[in-house]
C-alpha cells in the first residue's frame, strides 16, 4: 500500500516525538518501519527538508538524524508541510499525479513515477 506525502510526514513526526524532538537512525530500518521502500522516503526527507518540515544531518556510521524544523535548538512537537514556489518561479507539475515538481527533479516526490525530461 503506498502511502501519501503527508502521512510519511506524520509517521516521521510520531517517530521524532517518541525520541524527545530527535529521530536517529538507519533510513533503511525507518522506511521497513513505516513500510515504505527506502528510495522513496529518501526522496521525500529530501522534499521535507526542502519545503522546511524537517531538519536532517547525516551521523555518518549512526544513519540520519531528522528532527523538526527548527533543528538542533526546536521545542518539539509536529510540523505540516510547507508549501512553496520553487526558487526559479516556474511551477511544473507531475503528469501523474498532478503534485508540484521542481525543475531537475528526476522522480516526482508526491507519487514516486520518473518525471518527464525538461
């Protein structure tokens, strides 16, 4: 079953709350978790990050250290996903599914298809 944008959002929400304000770990043993293949939700850290839901570091040997928004210095609590215009000002859109895409994309990050070149 794929799940959407906003409830891998969620699950990494629930995840970063039960570890006081921090998740670390393997990307691979979080996207078993969440049920998710690990391409995909390296996709859609990648995405969050950008959209400023999420704040991430690599722990090198230790995996991924995701945590809200405000990083390091952040109270806690969950965070939606913000939506924003991409930095060239020209939207694109998946043809699949419809979601925004950013130019460059390979993969859309809402559906999971190949983008269209261009």
């Amino acid at each position: 079953m794929a799940m959407d944008r906003q409830a891998v959002l969620q699950a990494l929400n629930e995840r970063i709350a039960s570890g006081e304000g921090v998740w670390l770990g393997p990307v691979r043993e979080l996207a078993q978790d969440i049920g998710i293949p690990p391409q995909r939700l390296y996709y859609l850290i990648q995405a969050f990050q950008q959209a400023g839901a999420i704040w991430t570091r690599s722990r090198g040997p230790k995996g991924l250290e995701i945590r809200n928004s405000e990083g390091p210095a952040a109270g806690g609590g969950p965070v939606a996903v913000k939506r924003t215009v991409p930095r060239g000002g020209r939207s694109h859109f998946c043809p699949w599914c419809g979601q925004p895409a950013e130019s460059g994309w390979r993969y859309c990050m809402a559906c999971g298809k190949r983008l269209p070149a261009g």
